[in-house]
C-alpha cells in the first residue's frame, strides 16, 4: 500500500515524464545511428572501389582511364573551339571561323 500511496503523491507524472522523454531522446539516439551507419557504409563502398581500382593491376582499369583521359580531351576540344569562335568577327580572327561562316 505505500507504493500505491507513493504513487498517489506526484511520482507518478514524474515517471509519465522520464517515458516520454526516454521515447523521444531514444528516436533521436536510433536515427542518429541509422544516419552515421549510413554514412560510414557509404564511405567503405568509395574506399572499396578506389582500392578495387589499385588493385587490380594495369590490365583492370586501363579501359577506364583511356575513356576518362578520351572524355577530357574531348572536353578540352570543346572549350579550345568555342574559345576560337568567340574570336569572330573581330579583328583576332582566324581562318578557323570561315569554316563555319562567320
């Protein structure tokens, strides 16, 4: 009987208190988890394909740097034309701008 009349007194919004509060400190401590796993999980899949690249010798990913070094030459072009057909109608223009008319 003196749990009841304990209970009677004001522990027991004290106790509903530290429910709720324990309830939303604990969704904050699990999201907060789910979101550094996620993060971590993501960083080891970079540092696993990087290595996989490394490791693997010449003959893994020669065919990938040849298309990447191809795709930035292909971009480089890109800029040097459009840098020279900026030129035209100018006074600095080349004979490069006659091919397209300018």
């Amino acid at each position: 009987m003196d749990i009841l009349a304990e209970l009677q007194s004001g522990n027991l919004l004290l106790i509903g208190l530290a429910c709720c509060a324990l309830a939303v400190i604990g969704t904050v401590l699990l999201f907060g988890l789910q979101l550094i796993t996620g993060l971590v999980s993501a960083l080891g899949a970079l540092v696993d394909v990087i290595v996989g690249i490394v490791g693997g010798g010449p003959t893994a990913w020669c065919g990938c740097l040849l298309a990447v070094v191809g795709c930035g030459v292909c971009a480089g072009g890109a800029v040097f034309m459009a840098n020279l057909l900026a030129a035209c109608g100018t006074p600095e223009a080349t004979n490069f701008c006659t091919l397209f008319g300018r």
